[in-house]
C-alpha cells in the first residue's frame, strides 16, 4: 500500500510540474497538426470520402488513427484532459506561494550591499530622519519594511522595499486564462449547433434561368438544414427562430478567374410569422454575417444548377434544377446527376415504368472550353458564367427512383449500371436552348443554369467566454513579461549632521531596464544629478 500511495503522489507531482505542462502544450500543439492538413469530417464528409478514394492503402490507416476527426479523437481529448489537470495543479499551489509572498514582509539587507549587482552610496547633507522621510517618499509605491540595527546584518537602520509582485499576478492569470479558455471552447463544443443550406438563387449573368423554387429558408427545424451537426448536450429544439430569403448571387473575379468578393443580398426577420413587407433587408458578404440572436448567419460558398428539360411523346414534360458540385475550385466545371420518372400515363404499370426511368449525368461549365483531338472535351476556362455547356451521358432504366432509399445528387449507382437495369443511350454536348431526342422520341433540353449560395448558420454561446478569457490569457502574458521583480535595500547611518547612504538593488528577473530606473532612485535619495558620479565614488572606496 505505501509502495502505492508512493508512486501515485510521485505521479502527481510529476503531472503537476510546470515542465509537464509546457510538454503537454507542445504536445497538444504537435496533434494539432494532421487536423490542419488533412479533410475532417466535421468540416466536410465529402472531402475525406474523397481523400479516402484517391489514397486507398494510407487512408484506411489515418481513418483508424482518427486522423479525419482529430479534435473529437480519444487521444487528442486525453491531452486535453491531462493538460487541464496538469494547468489546475500548478495553479492551485501556486497561487497559495504567490499569496504567502504577497504578504510577506520584503527581506532584510544582506551584510554587503557592495556586492549586489546595482550599488550606490553618498553622503545626504541631512538629518537622518528627514532622509529617512525622503527614501520613504521616493519608494511609497514600493512594499517597504524597516529594521532596527539591532534587527539589520550589519547593525546599521536600514529600509527594505520589494516591487513587481504583479508579475507573478499576471504569470497567474496567464494559466488561468489559458484553462479558462480551455474550457470555454469544450463547453462551446458541447451546446453549438451548426448547419449548412444551399439556396438556388438569382444571378445577373444573361444565361441565367429564373428561379421558380423557393429562395426562403427558416431556422425553425434541423430537417430545414442540407447539412446539420451539434453538440451532444443540444438536442435540437432550442433553435433561434428566424427567416431569410436570398435575392440573388454576384461574386467579383480578377482577370485570372480569382475571386475579388462575394455578396449576396437578403431579407430576414426574427418574427417568423411577420409579413414579408416588414422583413429587413442585409447585404451578406465573406466575413461579414448577419447577426441575429446570437446565431450569425454567413455566405460560405457558392455553384451552379443547370437545368433541364426533358419532354416525351405524348407532350409532357418534366423540368429539374439540380445543384451541381464543382470538381474544379478554380474554374467551377461541375458535376452532378437529374433523374427523372415517365409519365404515369405512358406506362400504367408501375414495374414498366421503373424500367423507363431517365438519369441525365453531367459536367457543367460556366465558361465553355473544347479540348481533346476531336474538339468536343468539355473544361471551363473562368468561373463566371459567360457561356456556359454542359456534357452529359443519358441513361434509361431503373435510375433507382421510387425504391425509398436516398439517391445521391452528385453520381449515379454504379451498381444499378453494372447490373444492367441502367443502360447509357447517348452522350452529347449542349449549349442553351439546344436539345437532343433519343430512341422512343424522348427529347433532353438544356435551358440554362442558376447560381446558388451555401449559407452557414452558427451559434455558439460560450463565444463572448472564449473571447474574455483569451483577451486575459493575452494581457496577462504581456504583463508577465514587461513587469519585473526588483528588490532595493537603503542603508541610513548620522554622520555628524547629515546622513551616510548606501543603496543596493537586485532584478530577480531579467534586468532590462532595470538599471536605469534604479540610477533614478540612487539620484533622488542622494540628491545628485548623475548616478554615475556616485558608481565611481563607491568604486573608489572599494579599493581604497
């Protein structure tokens, strides 16, 4: 039993050391790093499934080492943890030690003040106790104590004063701070909630299609959002209710295709059952969001839906507007997939009619561009849309439709292509307002393309927390490092009718800056106007 109570309080100790904290810190710093270069899943599921197909034999092995989840990882929680642990034990005695110091009286003189790194001394042509008053006066912001002769080492009346006591204060609340914001972003990260939707809206470009769906959106539900996540400990009722609508779209690009800006007007309002006359109107930009509540709402992204149309014999028709996800960041060629079901009076039985079910796949182009050797491979030379195209593979089968499972809007099943039930009829280059007809007499239109906006909305209530306690990590830091800790001994002796001085003074930190302001004081108790007269009188002495 003493063997383990021995190495749990040498664990302790251990745990609790300033070195291991500051370990701990580089660690933490160090597991940072993969969650910085690589694609979370907290941040985009797309992107590590796409990292995870195009790295099949390393992806595999980040994904067990919770590479793609860094911050919600066991290991990097378990380095948190024992840095809070290790942050609190050097705290808490610390912050007893620095309490004791503060209150305690400043030390006596040593024997030799000759010997301290800042030394001065004079003769004051004044009584003892008017020079006594005037030390008094010159360290009143200072810790003083006194000591008789009897009481001084050298049997002399001597005053000891003590200053930079705030620096140990500001080391302090420098760890305090640190642990604070710790905990202010855990706690963050327990109660956020944050979600994405994507809004097809309007744009100014003359080959835009006008937008028949709704351009509105309420933060009434999680099921509003495209994309959703929160904290465990919210579970998704406490929603700030409010709505906007987007008015349109219009980004800014230099000549190159690099983009300048990003705006998006809206108008919302925080009364959800207020009519639209009375909606406030707001000018979304990056970085500049719409607060509302305590949630922000911001412009996170944006693509392009192109739209079609597809017509069959017996005249009716069929039109889709489907978001497409851009492959290429810099020029915005897309991908994604429409399908569509027949009409039921075509074919009355339902199994014939799933076997006639039309997928359209697709790149789109804002800007066209034909490569290849034949002229006719699709690319998009700028991200505007200034003349758009799309190249598309239409298939006819069972597209997956009316089974009840979710389809992704980006690729088709590749199972279903495999199988045969979906089978490539055509592949085509369209501009808009071109069309193909297919076997059956089916006729695939493209009419032109929208662009939509990715809006991100986010609320985080321990924010203003995670703010004060960095501003005080932050201050206090710089406060730790300017203050300094210096010590000053004054030696008063009569000498007939004035009064022997001697000064020392020590830095117990660094001492930059520190030797000038004791010159300072060595001027003012001795009344001279140069300290450096009385470093040359004191060097005298000592050799004589």
């Amino acid at each position: 039993m003493k063997t383990v109570n021995r190495w749990a309080r040498a664990t302790w100790h251990w745990l609790t050391s300033m070195r291991t904290a500051l370990v701990l810190l580089f660690m933490l710093a160090l597991a940072a790093i993969p969650g910085a270069l690589l694609p979370q899943r907290s941040v985009s599921a797309t992107l590590v499934d796409d990292f995870l197909a195009a790295n099949p034999t390393m992806g595999p092995i980040y994904d067990r080492l919770q590479l793609f989840n860094v911050f919600g990882s066991t290991w990097f929680i378990a380095i948190v943890t024992l840095l809070m642990v290790s942050l609190v034990g050097c705290i808490i005695p610390r912050t007893i030690e620095h309490w004791r110091a503060f209150r305690a009286t400043p030390a006596r003189a040593p024997k030799f003040l000759r010997r301290m790194p800042m030394h001065a001394q004079g003769v004051v042509d004044k009584p003892m106790a008017d020079v006594e008053r005037d030390v008094k006066a010159v360290l009143k912001r200072w810790n003083m104590a006194t000591y008789t002769p009897e009481e001084d080492r050298a049997g002399v009346y001597s005053i000891s004063a003590e200053r930079g006591y705030t620096r140990e204060l500001m080391n302090l609340l420098f760890h305090i701070g640190l642990v604070g914001m710790i905990l202010a972003f855990t706690a963050g990260r327990m109660v956020f909630y944050e979600g994405q939707v994507i809004v097809v809206t309007n744009s100014a470009s003359e080959y835009a299609v006008p937008v028949e769906q709704s351009r509105e959106f309420c933060n009434t539900s999680p099921a509003n959002f495209d994309v959703f996540r929160a904290g465990p400990l919210f579970d998704g009722t406490g929603l700030t209710p409010f709505c906007f609508e987007s008015h349109n779209f219009t980004a800014d690009y230099l000549n190159n295709g690099q983009a300048n800006g990003f705006a998006s007007d809206i108008s919302y309002t925080d009364d959800v059952t207020a009519d639209k006359a009375q909606w406030e109107d707001y000018t979304l930009r990056v970085n500049h969001p719409l607060r509302i509540n305590g949630d922000r709402v911001y412009l996170q992204g944006h693509g392009f839906a192109p739209q079609v149309t597809v017509t069959w014999p017996d005249g009716e028709s069929r039109t889709q507007m489907i978001q497409f996800r851009p492959t290429d960041v810099q020029n915005f060629l897309s991908s994604g997939v429409m399908r569509f079901d027949p009409p039921a009076g075509m074919y009355p039985d339902l199994t014939e009619r799933r076997e006639n079910q039309l997928a359209v796949e697709g790149v789109f182009a804002p800007t066209a561009q034909w490569t290849g050797p034949n002229g006719d491979q699709l690319q998009s030379a700028f991200p505007a849309m200034t003349d758009p195209a799309m190249a598309v593979d239409i298939y006819v089968g069972d597209a997956g439709l009316d089974t009840g499972r979710p389809q992704n809007i980006f690729v088709l099943d590749q199972t279903l292509i495999a199988d045969g039930r979906l089978q490539k009829v055509d592949r085509v280059n369209l501009t808009p307002g071109e069309e193909v007809t297919i076997d059956g007499g089916i006729t695939v239109r493209f009419d032109g393309a929208a662009e939509y906006a990715n809006y991100q909305i986010s609320r985080d209530p321990t924010q203003i927390w995670a703010l004060a306690t960095t501003i005080v990590m932050l201050g206090s830091l710089i406060g730790s490092v300017t203050i300094k800790r210096r010590r000053v001994w004054v030696r008063l002796a009569p000498e007939g009718g004035s009064t022997r001085v001697e000064l020392a003074g020590l830095a117990r930190t660094d001492r930059a800056g520190w030797g000038t302001e004791f010159d300072e004081i060595a001027d003012r108790v001795l009344g001279r106007g140069s300290a450096e007269d009385d470093d040359e009188e004191s060097d005298l002495e000592d050799l004589g």
